[in-house]
C-alpha cells in the first residue's frame, strides 16, 4: 500500500470511527433520557446493596455509613432513606456529583436538587442570607419534610442549582438520612432515587428496580415513614410562596408566619416559566399505565369510571382504579386501590406512589384515580396525581 493510500484509508477509517461513537453516544444517551438500562452494559456499574436497619448494632451501623459517605466524598452516588422518599445522594459541592445524578436518573440539568444538611450551622456556608421568616419556618419544621429556597453562596456550584442563583435546602429528620450526610461532609444533593418522571420511591424495592447498574449504592432501610416529597417553600419572597405543596400544608406554614402564598403554576400545566424548584416544570411521578383523574359527585364519578372500565374489559384491557373507602366496594376493575377515608388524605399520601408502582407491576395499562379535597393534605396529593396524570382530570 503506498502512501497516498494508506493517508486515503486512515482518513475514511477516521471517519467511520467517528460515526459510530457518536452513534454510541447518541443511542446511549437517549436510553438514559428514557431511563432505559444502557444495553451491552455501557457505562453501567456494580451496585452494591447494603442493608441497614434501627436492629443492628451502633458499630454496625457506623461502618455501613462510613463506607456510604466515603462514596459520596470521592464524587459517588448512594441511594438512601428519609423520612419522605428515598433519596439518592451525591456530593451537593461537587459539579461532577451533580452531573452524576441527572445522568443516572434521566433528569433534565435545569431541574434544580436540594441540598440535605444535617446541621442548622452549615446552612450559613452555602446561602447569602437568611431572612426572618426562614428562621421561624426552621424553628418550626426543622429537621423535617420542609425544603426552604434562598439566595445561594458562591459555594454552591450551578450544576446542583439548576444553573440558578437560587438554591433549595432540606435538614431530614430521618436519623439514618442524617448520620449519613454527616459521614459523607455535611453537603448531599438528592433528588428521589428513581428514573425521571417515575414514582418516587418509597421502599428500597424500587431503588433497586430503577437504580441497579446506574450508582454506586443503595442503603437499603424500611419503607419511608410519610411518603410524599418535602414542601417547598420560596423564602426570597417578601410573601414566603410555596412552589410544591407536601406534608407541612399551607395552613401549618401561616400559623408560624402569617400569610403564605401559592405558586400558581402548581396546578397548571401549562407554565413555560424555568423551574425554581423540583417537580415543577416536568411530568413527575407517571405510571406505565394511562392515569385519568376523574372530578365530580360521588356517585357520578363511580358510574363514569365503572363505564370506563367495562370497556376496556370487553377489550382484554387490564383496569385499575385509585379511590376513597367510602366508595371502594362500588367499582368493578382488576385492581382497586384504597386510598383511605375521603376525609384523611394521610394514607392517600403515604401510600400514593406504592400504588402506581403496584399498577405497573400488576400490568395495568388504565388507571382511574378519584380527585380529592384540594385543601390540607390533599393540595399535596392532588399536585401529585396532576403531574403522574400529565393534568389529563375529566369533571362528570
């Protein structure tokens, strides 16, 4: 082969070598958008699961958490528990920590991630200032399901921020949750530690049904005590604004510091506004099946839904169907659901995201959920089915 075309086939080898890794990267990224697992193991990784429970030994415990935020201290992920979902943890100082979550979990890079402290003190480090109001709120509901939003310090870098100036603090009252962030510098940012757009995941049985190949490891615990991610709460405001409703409702919120409002993209779907906080902008939540929230009195929505059902039956359609006790013994589908008592949305909350797991696992392709109380507890849950139903509410 002579020069001329040895230089001929170098450069078409070059060429052909180009396409196909773009084509790799092109085809791997798209599974990861899909949160599908990377075929052929591309960029997977061993998993390790460790179990962790309030039974085993305090040295025990140590060594199991040591090891967690060992991980996350030399830029790893770690799923672990709290007391509202299973988090999945990265180190919050650390941009290439941040770029390792929304990899794994599919997540779009401008939706913000909260950073967890374990200590009051360490607030100070990563915020510009903290108003009044803040103060009050943390007094209050602090360590707990509360997340506050301020103005952030230059210590906080733009990849877990979302690319804002703005950044979203939790302090978890889980004592798991915050013995590990100690262990692992006092700094996690954790979304739920599950696929984009998924059920958040309130047992470790779905972390490892999403989360197995993607991160380093999971702290496999009991199943979350409250089931429903943090409320958040915008304290840049004037008027503290709540941009996710949660377990502290709004009118807990007033009662420590007057009046509070509502981001009214909430409800709405149709806000093109960037993200302040998670769950804003993207649908959130979503079984595999079609979910239809269905509005209206009682009786009405038991005939609309029962007719629903009947149909997709007569096809070979597998049904389910979300609803209040006070209604469960009227429906007709292959799985129903109880939600609990219509005038207690507390097991709604907690058990929420079980249930649109266990549709999927039970391969329903329909899913008809009764609406709830929007006020209280039930802001929190219907924000939640809104977002899992891609807003599609039929009112009878």
């Amino acid at each position: 082969m002579g020069m001329a075309e040895l230089l001929h086939f170098l450069c078409f080898f070059g060429v052909f070598w180009g396409f196909i890794k773009d084509s790799v990267c092109v085809t791997l990224n798209k599974e990861i958008q899909n949160g599908e697992k990377p075929k052929n193991g591309a960029v997977e990784m061993k998993t390790k699961i460790v179990p962790i429970g309030k039974m085993d030994a305090p040295e025990d415990i140590n060594k199991k958490l040591s090891e967690a935020g060992s991980i996350i201290q030399n830029g790893g992920l770690v799923a672990f528990p709290t007391e509202t979902v299973y988090g999945l943890g990265g180190d919050a100082l650390n941009p290439e920590s941040s770029k390792k979550i929304y990899a794994a979990k599919g997540r779009p890079s401008d939706n913000p991630l909260i950073v967890h402290i374990a200590d009051i003190a360490h607030l100070e480090s990563i915020v510009c200032e903290i108003p009044q109001k803040a103060k009050l709120l943390a007094d209050a509901f602090w360590p707990g399901p509360l997340t506050m939003i301020f103005r952030k310090s230059q210590l906080v870098p733009y990849q877990t921020t979302g690319g804002l100036e703005t950044v979203a603090v939790r302090m978890p009252s889980n004592v798991l949750a915050s013995q590990f962030i100690e262990k692992s510098g006092g700094y996690i940012a954790a979304p739920s530690a599950n696929i984009s757009g998924r059920p958040s995941p309130t047992s470790a049985k779905y972390v490892k049904q999403d989360m197995i190949g993607r991160i380093d490891m999971i702290l496999e615990a009991d199943d979350v005590e409250i089931g429903l991610e943090s409320t958040i709460v915008d304290v840049t405001c004037e008027v503290p604004m709540i941009l996710r409703p949660g377990y502290i409702t709004q009118e807990m919120l007033c009662g420590i510091v007057g009046e509070i409002k509502v981001d009214e993209t909430i409800f709405d779907s149709s806000s093109a506004a960037v993200p302040k906080a998670p769950g804003m902008k993207y649908r959130h939540y979503a079984p595999k099946g079609e979910l239809v929230i269905v509005e209206g009195e009682p009786r009405a929505v038991v005939g609309f839904i029962n007719e629903k059902t009947a149909a997709h039956k007569s096809r070979g359609e597998r049904t389910g169907v979300l609803c209040t006790e006070e209604w469960l013994t009227q429906y007709h589908a292959d799985s129903i659901k109880n939600a609990g008592s219509r005038n207690d949305c507390k097991t709604a909350a907690m058990r929420l995201y079980t249930f649109l797991r266990e549709f999927d696992d039970e391969n329903i392709a329909y899913i008809y959920a009764e609406a709830f109380d929007n006020a209280g507890l039930g802001q929190a849950v219907m924000n939640r089915l809104l977002k899992a139903a891609g807003h599609h509410i039929v009112k009878v």
